[in-house]
C-alpha cells in the first residue's frame, strides 16, 4: 500500500554508431530516436493497461540512453526501494547467464533487485 509504480525504458537507437559512422546526418537519427521513443511510450501505456492499472498509478518514463545508466540514475532520483527487471535468455544456459545491463545494475544498485528470467 502506498508504493508508487514506476515504468523506465531506456532505449537506444539500433546501430547508432554505425549510423554516425557513416555519415549520416543528425537529423535522421534524431528521427529514429523520436520514432523509438513513441514506440517505447505505446508500449509502456499498453502495459499499464493490459496491468488493468489507472493512468495516476502507472508513472512511465522513457530516456534514451545506456539501460544500465538510466536504470541506476533512475533508482535514485526516484529513491527506489525495489527494481525488477526482466531478462532475455532461450537456451538454458542463457538462463543460467546475467546479462550486461543485470550485472551492473546488481553491482552499481542501492535498492532490492529482483530478475524475472
């Protein structure tokens, strides 16, 4: 009673420095990112949603940038008690595996952390 729930994305834009190694302009990657950002924004709210949660319960929040950073940056401005993550892994040995953005996030984290595999 009395938590407040917090939605985070963090995304980057696929390839970006490829992108920006090549040349191309900051205009069209600043399109991607607005693109990613409103597609993350949907999903987010489709989230709460399906979660039956009213739109004062459910705080979304997208940033660009490193997950593992905006995770731990977030954590603290929001003064977090608890961060779940999911993680992505197929093969059991996957399973058995912390990605990059977990284990930093377990190293660098102040809160509770609990991973949904």
């Amino acid at each position: 009673p009395g938590a407040e729930l917090v939605l985070l994305h963090a995304f980057e834009v696929p390839f970006e420095g490829h992108l920006r190694y090549a040349s191309v302009d900051e205009d069209t990657i600043s399109h991607y990112r607005v693109v990613a950002r409103q597609e993350a924004t949907e999903k987010l709210q489709a989230l709460c949603q399906a979660a039956a949660l009213a739109p004062e319960d459910c705080h979304t929040i997208v940033q660009h940038g490193d997950a593992a950073v905006r995770i731990i940056e977030q954590e603290q401005e929001q003064d977090c008690d608890l961060i779940v993550m999911g993680k992505h892994g197929e093969s059991a040995l996957e399973n058995l595996l912390l990605g990059s953005v977990t284990k930093h996030v377990l190293a660098e984290s102040q809160s509770d952390i609990l991973v949904s595999v």
